[in-house]
C-alpha cells in the first residue's frame, strides 16, 4: 500500500477483540498465564506491551523493518542501539549530530570503554579512512541537526557493508515520509518520536528499527534488559500522531519553502540552511534518496546580529528546544540543544552564535513571515542604533 495509507492502516491499526478503530491502550503491568509459561503473547510490560507493540509493529511496517522497537525517548533508543558494541569497538560518527548524542557518547560511552571518530559523512572521502580493525559501525544523521548536511545513505552503506560494519541511520528531519534509510542499504534506522512522528509537542519517545532479523533479536534482548520502554499512553498517542504524518508533512514543506524564499532574500540574513535550495551543497543527493525537504531551516544572521535578541523578540513563533510540531519552535542552537557541546567542537562543525534553527510548523505563512520580519526588524534596528 502507499505511505499515506500505511500511516493509517500499517501495523496493528484496530482491536481484534472488539472492532474498535483504534489500539486500547493496555493500562496493565502483567499478564495472566493459563500455565507456567503459557500465555497469549505478553507475559510482563517491560518486555511487551499490546499497545506498544501496536506501534512498534507501525514503524516496522513504514520504514520498511523486520521488527520495531519503542523506547521512553530517542536518546534511550540511541543508547540501546549503542549497547549492541563492547569495550574496546569503535564506531564512526557524524559530526554534525544532536547535542544529546554528543553527550551520550563523550560523557557516558566513552567511559564504558567504546571509541569514536568523529567525521563528516556528508564527505564520502573521510569514512574510510577512519576505519580501524576494530570499527564496528558508522552512525550518521540526514539532514543534520542542526546544519542540514546531506549524506549518500546509500554510497556510506555499502562502504560499510564493504568493511562488515552495520550503518545506523537517525532519521528524526527526515521522517520515513520522506526517507527511507533501510531501502538505501542502512541497517538500522532510529527516530526521536517527540518530534515529526508524535507531532505535537504532547509526548517524548523514540523508534528503533532495522532490516537485519539477527540485530532486531539483539535489540530486543537490550530493550528488555535495560528497560528503557514506551508506556501504554505514550505509545496509543504516538501512533495516533502518526497517522497524520503524511499531511503533515506536507505542510510543514509548503510552510518551509515560503519561509526559505523570505529568508534568502533577507538583508539580515547571512546564510540559509535548506536541502530544497539549489544552493545547498547537498541539494542533489537529497533530490536523489528523499521524497521531500521536509520543515527544518536553519540560518545564520549577518554578523554582529544578536540571535539571542532576536528569537526573544518573537512573539508566535514559540522559543523552545524540540521541533516537528504543528506549533512553529525556534532555538539557538550554541545556546540551547548543541550547548553540551565544547564552543571549539560546534564551531568546528560550523555551529555558529549566529546560527538559528527553526522548526516550521502549521501557522499561516504570512503569519510566520510577518513575526520574523518584526523580529528581524527590531535586531537590524538595534545595531544601527
């Protein structure tokens, strides 16, 4: 069936038992047993929930898996997927990623004995040589957070398939609306589910999947080991968000693209970040691996603009981290979302003071237009003064 249908229909999209349209939400932490070890396919929460299965078996279905995987947030999933190496792995990494990420693995892997090299995948030319004996995967994001780089998923994969190692694809811009990673080679695909997917700034989550039936077991042994699971609430929610991705999506691009027209023809403007400019270095391979350019736009204001006073001014535009939500949120990334990363490491990647990232929601564009303007107005002002 196409996307848009799967979103709806995918995975388990009704009550057997009753007919209902929608999934119950299976409010229970255990499962009665007709005898020991007999049951009805759910024996305890942590290790299966009906109604987390019920989206677990949704994103399996729309990015194309063999099993899904629904965790308490994305970075509890990124972190169980981390768990898959031992002491003494190395895996590459993106340089460009979110700050959580970044934390996670400076400040808690390290310690556990993994090592990384950090390179930008958006360059094919760096991955190879970063291989070691002991590499063992290559983690990427595309488009970044917060730049928007553009990677071959496809071309890394099979340098990685070429050297045994598994590639693992974040896909939380994208979306599987508009990027399939495991139809281009990945291997494993993950989603901070509070974004784009939930769609609403109601929930926090994160969705695991992959296309390898020895690491779905894997993960699911971790899942269960470590117990970072979605509750029965969060998952009826999640995936009621998810079946209006589709058009969703949809206009967050048509918001996007006006905004980036606005936005690239401003005077105080430095630069715009966005995979649909032409301009943009990774504008081709986006055109080639994804349906869309989805609603993130990242921009730099000239140069002793205060993004600061500029997002403060906002007044429908929500200053806020997280993005993907029918309501517009804006941040400053060095401030905000990437401030756990060292001030020489973000600008070293390209993250700038003057770098803004915006997630463009479902308002008017002109109501949006008109909120940057004022702001924009208000900072330009403020220099000149």
């Amino acid at each position: 069936m196409n996307l848009k249908t799967a979103l709806i229909h995918g995975g388990v999209s009704r009550d057997k038992a009753t007919g209902a349209v929608n999934v119950p939400i299976y409010q229970t932490s255990t499962y009665k047993q007709e005898k020991v070890g007999v049951h009805k396919g759910f024996e305890y929460s942590r290790t299966g929930n009906p109604t987390r299965f019920a989206v677990e078996e949704l994103i399996k279905d729309i990015e194309g898996g063999v099993k899904g995987f629904a965790f308490a947030s994305g970075s509890a999933g990124t972190h169980t997927i981390f768990s898959l190496f031992s002491q003494g792995d190395h895996i590459i990494v993106g340089d460009d990623v979110y700050g959580g990420t970044y934390r996670l693995i400076n400040s808690v892997l390290k310690r556990l004995g993994l090592t990384f090299t950090v390179v930008d995948t958006s360059d094919l030319t760096t991955i190879e040589p970063a291989i070691l004996p002991e590499t063992k995967a290559v983690f990427l994001e595309s488009p970044t957070n917060p730049l928007l780089k553009i990677t071959d998923i496809q071309a890394v994969a099979e340098i990685a398939k070429k050297h045994d190692l598994i590639t693992i694809v974040d896909n939380t811009f994208a979306t599987p609306y508009h990027q399939r990673p495991l139809t281009l080679g990945a291997d494993i695909v993950l989603h901070s589910a509070s974004k784009y997917l939930g769609g609403h700034s109601d929930i926090v989550a994160g969705l695991v999947t992959t296309s390898d039936s020895q690491i779905a077991e894997q993960i699911g042994f971790l899942q269960n080991a470590i117990g970072g699971i979605l509750g029965p609430q969060d998952s009826w929610i999640l995936q009621r968000g998810i079946k209006t991705l589709g058009i969703r999506m949809d206009a967050h691009e048509k918001n996007a693209a006006a905004i980036v027209e606005y936005l690239d023809n401003h005077a105080a403007i430095e630069k715009v970040y966005y995979p649909g400019l032409e301009s943009h270095v990774g504008h081709e391979i986006a055109k080639k691996q994804t349906s869309g350019f989805g609603g993130m736009v990242s921009f730099e204001l000239k140069e002793g603009l205060s993004a600061k006073a500029f997002v403060e001014k906002l007044e429908l535009i929500t200053l806020a981290e997280s993005l993907g939500a029918v309501e517009s949120l804006i941040e400053i990334p060095a401030l905000m979302t990437h401030g756990s990363i060292p001030k020489e490491d973000r600008e070293k990647s390209g993250v700038k003071d003057e770098l803004v990232r915006f997630s463009v929601g479902l308002e008017d564009a002109e109501d949006l237009i008109a909120d940057l303007e004022q702001a924009l107005t208000h900072v330009s002002s403020s220099m000149e003064g």
